[in-house]
C-alpha cells in the first residue's frame, strides 16, 4: 500500500530547545523526505572561524572564512549532518565555543547571504521535480524560502528549553549545567530576535505551536496533520515515484 509523502516544503522555525532538531527529523522520515537543518551550517561557519582565528568583530574576515569553508550538508533524515573540509563535525558544531560565538558569525549580512543561497540550492534540488523537504532554523519562513507550503513556528517556556538542552548535552557526552544552559538560552534569544538582519521572528502566516507540554509523538501528530490541512502529501504513484 502506497505511503503518502510530502510534495513540497515545510519551514520550522523557533528559538532554540523548542524540538526543531527532532520534530523536523521525524518529520521528514515519516514523509520520506529531505531535511536540512539551516542552523547547523552556521555553526559549521562559526567553526572554521575559531580554526582560522578570526576576529568575531571583522565582518569582511568572517565573510572571506565563510565563502572559502567547503561545506557539505547530508539531507538524509536517518543520517543527517555536516562535512566541514572534508571531515565530518556533526559532534564539533555543538560544542560550548561554537555555541557562544553562533549568534556573532549569523548576524554579519553577508553572511547570511552567502549560507541562503547554499540552503536554496539545497532546497531546490530536494524538490525538484517533485519531492519534499523539511528546514528547520531561525529564518526559514520568513527568509529562506518564504513561499514554503507550510511554515510552523515552534515556542517553549525558558525553563524547558533549559532542561531539553541539559538532557541533550549529558546525553551527547557534553558538559550539561543547566543554570548556564538557561543563561545562554536567553542570551541567545536576545541576539537573535534583535539582530538587523532576518531576525528570529515568527512569519505572519506561519501557525505557532507550543511544545512546553507536548510529547514528541504530539508533535509530529500535529505537523503530520498541518501537512494534511495544506494539501502538502502526495502517494508514491502522484509523486512520480
């Protein structure tokens, strides 16, 4: 029996510890389609940063690291992640530097710039001639591809994003303080929603969903049902598969 799959694109945006790393995912699976997570090339930037040494405040610098950086982003569900220079630092981007230096490196206009373009490349060939993709990050609805067919904006209390990055770190073997992990939550809210360029921010016909108290499998029985609502699956045989 044929299984539908998604036609098209679904945009999950929101702050960070609110489930777009894990609801885009499963989403995508369910579907049997792409997934691209925006905010994992940024950190994959940021990195090549700190390796280069440049200076946070050097926007000209942080461009030139950027545009030379030979990124590599796998889009498979199952097995997604980022190549940096040819090795693979799924594990390296998540690391306490990175995190703290994201916000700095994401807010240079070129940037930003620079990584849209790669992520609608991306996008594009996800899609074409007749396939899906799940994209989760900061300013995928209202920036990246603003015309996707469905955009969400996930939202959760502070103290839970708090402790779903806590219980994330410890289970990723990295340091797990969940006082500092609640600082730098609200520290990087504050950049975010308050950079001059593609701000984290909500678009206007994007449906907001609040995970504080919903189960994963909660969640994506919503979004699979969005999906439904906005007419975005299709069966293998309509889909050209």
């Amino acid at each position: 029996m044929s299984q539908p799959e998604l036609n098209g694109i679904v945009a999950v945006d929101g702050p960070s510890g609110t489930g777009k790393s894990t609801a885009a995912r499963g989403l995508a699976h369910a579907l049997g389609a792409a997934y691209l997570d925006t905010g994992a090339m940024y950190r994959a930037v940021t990195l090549a940063v700190l390796r280069a040494g440049a200076p946070l405040d050097d926007a000209a610098e942080l461009t030139r690291v950027a545009r030379e950086a030979h990124l590599v982003m796998r889009t498979a569900p199952d097995s997604p992640g980022v190549s940096l220079d040819g090795a693979d630092v799924r594990g390296e981007i998540r690391e306490q530097e990175v995190t703290k230096a994201v916000s700095a490196v994401s807010a240079v206009p070129e940037v930003r710039e620079l990584l849209v373009r790669r992520q609608r490349a991306l996008i594009d060939t996800a899609t074409r001639p007749s396939g899906g993709i799940v994209v989760e990050g900061r300013d995928v609805g209202t920036v990246v591809v603003p015309e996707a067919g469905l955009k969400v904006y996930l939202t959760a209390s502070a103290d839970a994003r708090a402790h779903r990055r806590t219980a994330q770190d410890a289970a990723e073997g990295r340091p797990a303080d969940r006082d500092l992990v609640h600082a730098d939550v609200r520290r990087r809210d504050t950049l975010d929603s308050n950079r001059s360029v593609a701000p984290l921010r909500m678009a206007e016909d994007a449906v907001s969903l609040d995970t504080t108290e919903l189960s994963l499998e909660q969640v994506l029985r919503r979004l699979h049902e969005l999906a439904v609502a906005r007419g975005l699956l299709v069966t293998n045989e309509r889909a050209g598969r």
